[in-house]
C-alpha cells in the first residue's frame, strides 16, 4: 500500500488567476476546533420546549402501518444499540418526506428538539446543522466561521438527550457515518430513493404505492377539501387515482390542480392527460405520468400566472433544496411579484416554500430540464430557464459593495446550485463566466480537501474549454490535468489514466519536453501509474521527470523536491530501501531548508521518511517522527484533512507493529470513520484504512470483527481496483489467512501452513 507522497505533487495547477494552487495542500477547517469562548458553551445551552424547523404538516393518508412501525424501530432497544436509527426509502415521489414528517409532528411531543437536515449532500447537512447553531445561539453564530458553528452544533448533540434529526433525501448513506456513529443520545431518522448501502445496524422501512381506497381517499381530501365527494365523484376519483398508478406525489399534483379549479371534473382532468399534449416518450413510467399532471398544470398556469411557470423553470436548474427568493428575482422585478408567483406554485403542490426559500421535488426538475414532447417551442422554454438560473447565479456572486472577493457566505450557499448547474449542462451549451465560475468553485473545494466533489464543475469547466478554445490550448491543458486529478482522487484511475496519458501527449506536441507544464503531466501521469500498481511505467517516468526539473527548475526547486519525494516512494514501494532512504532524508532536509518546518510539503516528506524507516523495521527512529508530524498535520492542515488523516492511519501502524495494539486499534478506527465522512466509503485510502484496522483486530485475536471486514475490504477493492491490483491481492491473501487462523483456532491447532508476506501486512501506511 503507498503512501501519500503525491499530496504534495502538484496534481492540480496553478496558471493563471482562477487555477487551482498546486504547490501546497490545501487547508481545510475541521469541525473539532471551537473558539476559547465557545468550549464549553454547548453543554450549558438549553433548547427550549418544541424547538424544531419542521416545515408544515403535510397531509398523510393510508401510512399508519408505516407510521406505527416507524416508532418501533426508532424507540425499541436492541443490546448493545446506544443510537436508535431508522431509514425510510423508496421511489422518488413516494412520500418518505410526507412520511417523516407526519411522524416528527405526531411525535413532537416525545423530544426536546426536532432538526429536519436537507441531506443531499454533506454540504447541505453542514448548511443545516449550522442552521441549529443560529437557532440556540444567534448571538455567536452570527460572527463564527462555517466550520466552528457544524462543531458547536455536533458538540450540543453530544451534550444534550432526547433528540430527533430527520436526514431527507440522502443521496449516500456514507455522509451519515459522522453523525450516526459519533451521536448517540436521540434518534436518527433517513429518508432516501438508495435501498442499498445502509449499516445493518439501521433497520430499513420500504414504501410503496397506496393502495385503492386510500389512494381515492387521499385524492378526494385534497380536491374537494372539506366537501364530502357525491357518489360520482368517488367513482371518478376511482378511475383518475388508478390512472396515476396510486403515486402518491402524482395524486397530490393532481389534487392541487383540481382545488384550484373547481370547474374542472375530475373525468374531465383525467381525459385531458390523454389528450391536452402528446404523450412523451422520455423517462421512467413515473415521470411519463407526472410528465402529463405537469403538462395540464403548467398550461393552466401559462394562462393565469406566467411569472409563476417562468420562476418554476428557473428553479428546476438549481439545487433541489433551500433555494432563496432573493436567487429567484432578478434585478428590477419586485420582491413581491416574485413571492405571489411562488406562493401560486406552493397552492398548486409543484414546490414547497418556507416563506424565505422554496424547494422543488427532485421529479419535478428532472422533467422540466427534459423535452416532453416534439413541439419545437419547449426546448427554447426551458432554455430559457436554464438562461435566468446561471445569470441569476452569478448576479448573487458579485463582491458585496465595498469588497473585491465574494464572501464565503455567498460561495457556501451558491456553490450546490454551481454544482447542478454543472451536473445539468445542456451540449454544447457556451457560458464564459459560467465556466469561470465553475473553476473557482472547485478551486475551493480542492482547497478544502474536497477534490471528489469538484468533479461535475470540472467536467463542464473542460467541456466548455474544449468547445471554445479548442482540444491543445494551454488553459484546456490545464482543465483536463484538473479534472485527471479529481478522478484520481475519487479512485477512478480507469478515467484518470488515460485523460493524463493525452494530457501529456498534447502538452509534449504543444509546450514540448521541458515545459513545466509538461513536466507536470509527466510527473502525474507517473504518479497514476504508481497508484494502479504499475511499478515498470511508474519507476522511469519519475526518473525522468526528476532529471528534467533539476536541469530546467534547479536542484532545490518545490517541484524538484516533489519529483525526489515521489520517486523515493516508488523506490520504497519496489522494496528498494538502499535507494529510497537517502533519498528522503535528502529531500526532507531540502523542504525544511527551502518551503519551511511547517509547510504542506515538509509534512509529507517527514511522513514518508518515517514509514521508509518502519519499513527497515527501524520503528525506533519511526513513531517519533510520526508522532510529531501528526501533531504539525492537526495544526496547520486541520484535524480531517485527507494528509492528516495519513498521518494518523501510519502513525496507528506504526503502533501495531510495536504490538501497542491499545493505542493502534483506536487509532486505526477514528482513521476509518473520518475517511468514510470525507473521501467516500470506496476512495482508496478509505479501503487501506479498512484492511488496516481488519489487521489490527486479527493481531489482537479478535477474527469475529477482522474476517468480515476483510471480506468488504476485498469485495470493494475488486469493484474499485480491479481483480489483479496489488493491494487486492493483498485484501485476498489477509482474508484467505484470517479464515485459516480461525480453522485452526476452532480444531486447536498452530495455523502454519499459511504465511503471510511481510509487504502484505495489513497495517502498513497508506
């Protein structure tokens, strides 16, 4: 397994202003570092009765089975179970949401606080813990950082008993870990469309339709309100419920429309499906049918509010979530127009609106970016959208008066709309500042240990590169090694590989050999190369990369003390210590003499140092060094930083092969769950950790715990590695010998017939 010498490569560049800075690790706030007035503040604030931001109750028919086995999940007491959690999942538009939120209002009583967190994404789950900040301690959180007000909100969880926090829409069940593992004193409760990839510790409830009677009851509730339906209009109801297949987000659409427009039959509304517009032919057979509710609605609405359709095709090209009025009224338009036109959409059930900000269900947005029918005139609609969206967004990035930058409150909530933004751009679709907006957005991203990210800004920043300025100009050069880095990061070395090989093709044909430029790519590529296990085209192409900077930059230049550091780990990685001890002693000296004892890239080299010393079993001279490059990572770089967190996981290796397995094992697992909340359940080191604390667990005996997590360990490195990596082998030969020590273990026998090769130990760094 390899270390982290490639941090401090500049894997991402710096050319030009809006670049992203690629001879320094970026710092990242972690959450865990509270001001001095602030420390103890959390256990001495109290929530007062009720305290919740639970949006309106909505209406909620024929789930009380639900709803009844809901509270037995969440209340009932497994052993050994200190957090009671639950998720609720199922097809977008099903009504988790409605769900869970009918279940928070009954039971609002039972809790001292209820916090409903937009869990889209781990940014929106930190927008939303900092709002709980605001809420019991406006006074401080009004001048505290981001990242200070998420620590004082997870610190009051900690203190304080009796809670419930409501996670909706959860796209990945990994960004809950910090929050389900470290918060044990109320209730969890997840909503998501995702039926795959929950803990087994949290027990899962699956909706599906409802069924006819309270499918027709539902429908009846919301169209004709408190008026009891005749007899015919149950009937209809019957026949118009089982048209929309007994969706429940379908029948509210449905039911809106119809409350609004009393002249309107309900076998009336259900011909016009069929007949008002062409059916489409794009999108699941759920989207097909809201496709026609839409279709009938936005034609009403065109007619009574046009403001309103155009506001809704606004919203469906920005974040699902917390979109402000503000975003959506453009300079000139008054404020109140624009909420009377939010406030038709809410009566017609097509968004929910707080007042402030409004959210638009995730269907919705899918199937206005989409064309419904052949009429020639929807496309330009809702380009037209997609137009007011980015224009709107970088209206709202502009410097405040006075300043020159755009805070970083603006980028906070603007950059999940940026990502959309990105994730939906049309083909061919031209934007200049659009794309310069995108870079910075993943520039700072990048800077907070967040590359992974990053990925759908830099795909369209590429694409937009690529159309404008051509396949070989520098600053195209410059968004493909960006976007190659960021699929590095993510693991994805099928992607990155290749689109660093072309990179560097380019860059030789147009900057040729020498060019910084094009040592970088060469360096990258090489470092690509290493992480896939290719020693043989890993080795010679640092060598050479080495040779050149020395030649062109200088012996002592960052990126030539980078190239010595990056072909001392391939030295090391090839059992080649005789070369790659000397190597890192030299290039450690050279970064405290040039970049500093402190500096991102005097960190990484001391690391490295130190596990080339573990590795010549010299741990005498190792867990020194380690342990006080760990304590310089925690405080220049912060506590999650993805280096800090190589310095922790080789630090609790370190231990392990000392055999001080008490203070390895808590190590390796604190290592884990940071890497899982800030890399990805899959990312590479996040495996490394996983097959490390698997060891730590066997050489302490404990194979209960060790075999299962070496069997995920294994499954996911062949998903993610491939079959014949390295470091899959070497998941396959620790698993194949944990089995055989518990064989004999369970016959009372020695295990000798397996032995496993001392490059293969599973706590070795990363």
């Amino acid at each position: 397994m390899s270390t982290d010498e490639d941090r401090s490569r500049p894997g991402i560049e710096a050319a030009g202003p809006r670049s992203i800075a690629a001879q320094h690790i970026g710092t990242a706030f972690t959450g865990d570092v509270l001001p001095a007035g602030a420390l103890h503040a959390p256990g001495k604030v109290s929530a007062a009765p009720g305290t919740s931001n639970l949006p309106p109750i909505a209406l909620c028919l024929g789930r009380e089975e639900e709803l009844d086995l809901l509270r037995r999940i969440l209340t009932s007491q497994h052993e050994s179970a200190i957090t009671q959690s639950g998720t609720v999942h199922g097809l977008g538009g099903i009504g988790k949401t409605t769900l869970a939120l009918h279940y928070a209002h009954r039971h609002r009583g039972d809790y001292s606080l209820i916090w409903w967190i937009n869990a889209a994404s781990p940014d929106e789950i930190e927008t939303s813990l900092t709002g709980l900040t605001h809420a019991l301690v406006p006074d401080w959180a009004t001048t505290a950082e981001r990242g200070a007000q998420v620590a004082w909100a997870m610190q009051w969880l900690a203190w304080h008993p009796d809670w419930l926090l409501i996670y909706d829409n959860v796209e990945n069940p990994d960004d809950l870990t910090p929050y389900t593992g470290a918060l044990h004193q109320g209730h969890h409760l997840a909503t998501s469309r995702r039926t795959t990839g929950w803990p087994d510790s949290a027990p899962t409830l699956t909706l599906g339709n409802l069924d006819l009677d309270n499918a027709t009851t539902l429908l009846c509730r919301l169209a004709f309100k408190e008026t009891n339906p005749t007899p015919r209009q149950q009937t209809e109801a019957r026949f118009l419920a089982a048209e929309l297949g007994y969706f429940p987000l379908a029948i509210k659409q449905a039911g809106a429309y119809l409350a609004r427009n009393r002249g309107i039959s309900l076998d009336s509304y259900r011909r016009r499906l069929d007949t008002k517009l062409a059916k489409t032919a794009h999108g699941t057979d759920t989207e097909r049918t809201l496709a026609h509710i839409w279709n009938v609605t936005l034609h009403t609405l065109e007619e009574a509010d046009p403001l309103a359709v155009e506001v809704l095709h606004t919203a469906a090209w920005l974040a699902p979530d917390d979109i402000p009025h503000s975003l959506l009224t453009p300079p000139g338009t008054d404020p109140d127009d624009i909420a009377e036109a939010i406030g038709t959409l809410a009566a017609y059930s097509m968004v929910t609106d707080t007042g402030t900000t409004l959210s638009v269900h995730r269907l919705v947005q899918t199937v206005l970016r989409t064309p419904q029918t052949t009429d020639d005139t929807q496309l330009p609609r809702q380009l037209q959208g997609r137009d007011r969206a980015e224009q709107a967004v970088l209206h709202h990035l502009t410097p405040p008066r006075g300043q020159d930058t755009t805070t970083e409150d603006q980028w906070d909530t603007l950059t999940p709309h940026l990502v959309t933004l990105a994730a939906t751009r049309p083909p061919k679709h031209h934007n200049a500042s659009l794309a310069d907006a995108y870079e910075s957005a993943a520039q700072r991203l990048h800077q907070q240990g967040h590359a992974v990210r990053a990925i759908p800004l830099l795909e369209a920043n590429l694409a937009q590169r690529e159309q404008v300025l051509g396949d070989t100009h520098p600053d195209t050069l410059i968004s493909r090694n960006n976007l190659a880095y960021a699929y590095e990061s993510a693991g994805d070395l099928d992607r990155a590989i290749p689109l660093h090989e072309a990179n560097l093709a380019q860059r030789e044909q147009v900057l040729g050999d020498t060019h910084p430029s094009t040592l970088i790519s060469r360096n990258n590529l090489a470092t690509a190369y290493r992480l896939a296990g290719d020693l043989d085209r890993a080795i010679p192409l640092y060598e050479a990369t080495l040779a050149q900077r020395e030649q062109v930059l200088g012996d002592t230049h960052p990126s030539t003390l980078i190239s010595r550091n990056n072909l001392a780990a391939a030295y090391r990685l090839a059992g080649d210590l005789d070369r790659a001890i000397p190597l890192y002693e030299a290039t450690l000296a050279q970064c405290e003499q040039v970049l500093g004892d402190t500096h991102p890239s005097t960190l990484t080299s001391r690391n490295n140092l130190a596990y080339a010393y573990q590795s010549a079993g010299d741990l005498d001279r190792a867990i020194p060094l380690y342990e006080a490059t760990l304590a310089q990572c925690e405080q220049v770089l912060g506590d999650t930083h993805p280096d800090t967190l190589t310095s922790r996981n080789n630090l609790a290796g370190a231990y392990e092969s000392a055999g001080d397995l008490d203070r390895a094992i808590p190590l390796h697992e604190a290592t884990l769950a940071q890497r899982e909340q800030v890399l990805g359940d899959t990312h590479p080191s996040t495996l490394t950790s996983r097959n490390n604390l698997a060891g730590a667990y066997e050489s302490a005996g404990d194979l209960d715990r060790a075999i299962p997590l070496y069997e995920a360990t294994l499954a996911q490195r062949e998903q993610v590695l491939g079959d014949t990596h390295p470091s899959t082998l070497t998941s396959r030969n620790n698993l194949a010998y944990a089995r055989h020590k518990a064989e004999a273990v369970q016959h009372g026998s020695t295990a000798t017939s397996v032995t496993k090769a001392v490059p293969q130990k599973p706590s070795t760094a990363d």
